[in-house]
C-alpha cells in the first residue's frame, strides 16, 4: 500500500514534516499491519526499524526484576524508536503493540540519515523526544501526587488523544499493569468513573461517553504535556 499525500497521512508526525522532507521519507516507508503485542523495540537490543503508527497502541513498558510498568504509549501522533533521535541505538524499554493497528515503518539507519543531513527535520524529531519526555515527567508527578482516580482519567485521556473513536480496547487487567495498581482497584474506579457519566467500562473495552467530564475529574494532572506537543509539533503542520 503507497503512502497517502501528505496531508491525507494520519501519522502527526509525518504530516509535520515539511513537504521537502516527506517526499525524501516517502519511499523508504513501508506500510504494515501491526497484531496486537508485536514488538517494535526490543530491550538491549540494536533498534532497527522506527515505526510511524497511523492506528492502534503501543505501549512502551520498563522493567526491573518481575516488575514491569508502563512508561509511555503511542499513537497516531507519535513513533517508536525515538531514542534514535538522541544518536543511541538501543533502550532498555520495550514496545509493543497493545492494541492492534497499522503503522509504516522507516529503517533505522535511513531514518538517522535524514536526521544527519537535514537541521530543520532533526530539531522535529527532538523536539518530539522532549513532548515525550515530559509526558513522563508529568506521568511521575501525576504517580505521586494526584489519587489513583485522577490517574485513571488522565491515563484514559491519554489514550482518547492517541486513537480514533471514542471506543478504547483496554482490558482492567492491562489497566492495572500500567497504572501499576492492583486489578480491583481499576475496576472499582472505572465504576466511579461510569457514575460519573464519563464512561462506559465493558469487558475489554471503556467507551467515552464525555471527554469534558473526564477532563475535569483529571484536573491538573492532564493538560501541559498536550500543550506543550501542539506547540512543538502541531504549529509545524
């Protein structure tokens, strides 16, 4: 399947290249259908492919021991392999599809290339990388200092912004493991969230019923990472 013009592509990163930059990507993205817990990045491993996701979810997981939490996922407005941006080939995270998509993917020695040769296309790319890490910054904080159902909303906003639909393929069992809590304690809050209205939790799937409800039960954990991914990456598109 040939990449979509420009500005028909749903990948948000690609479409915030520039129209010189996309057509020297083009050719060297392949499209391909991405089952639900394929590996994009392997931990320690030498990352080979970026993958530009253009529906479903990764989930970018870290792991000490037995413990494993998710760190970061991605959508249609991001990409796997991001590390490569900063010049280092392998991560101690994993990704993996936690929601079956599609996506195009770039090698990752042609990807570092364009980066090499091209100011304007490295500086997207790490301005990408800060989007990300402060996600994670804003995830730490939100872990420390706001309750589990905060979390939770902010968590299922998260999501809502990197998929289509109002539907969310989510298990309370996956839930759980990202949010690193026990199983019970999601489920008894996705039971508050549905008193609420906001949602509507059935097996293996949270539908949203009304964003702006969850926005406001989110509070102050949600909202400048958003802010601060349309001001670097969104104002180039």
């Amino acid at each position: 399947m040939p990449i979509a013009e420009q500005a028909e592509t749903k990948n948000r990163l690609l479409r915030a290249l520039s129209p010189t930059a996309f057509a020297n990507f083009a050719p060297y993205l392949e499209a391909v259908m991405l089952p639900l817990k394929h590996v994009l990045v392997e931990m320690d491993r030498p990352t080979e492919h970026v993958c530009f996701i253009t529906s479903g979810l990764a989930s970018m997981v870290a792991t000490s021991g037995t413990e494993t939490i998710e760190v970061g996922h991605i959508g249609f407005e991001g990409m796997t392999g991001e590390h490569l941006a900063l010049m280092s080939d392998r991560t101690p995270n994993r990704t993996f599809m936690q929601v079956a998509g599609t996506g195009y993917l770039m090698r990752a020695s042609v990807f570092t290339e364009f980066l090499n040769d091209d100011i304007a296309t490295r500086k997207l790319f790490v301005n990408y990388v800060q989007s990300c890490t402060l996600q994670l910054a804003h995830s730490a904080l939100s872990n420390g200092r706001f309750s589990l159902q905060k979390r939770l909303a902010r968590w299922l906003l998260m999501v809502h912004d990197r998929t289509e639909g109002d539907d969310l393929r989510l298990t309370h069992k996956f839930l759980g493991i990202m949010l690193g809590v026990r199983r019970s304690g999601v489920t008894d809050q996705l039971h508050i969230l549905e008193g609420t209205l906001a949602i509507k939790a059935t097996r293996g799937n949270v539908h949203v019923n009304r964003r702006s409800k969850l926005e406001e039960i989110a509070g102050a954990s949600y909202g400048t990472p958003e802010r601060e991914y349309n001001r670097l990456i969104d104002a180039r598109s």
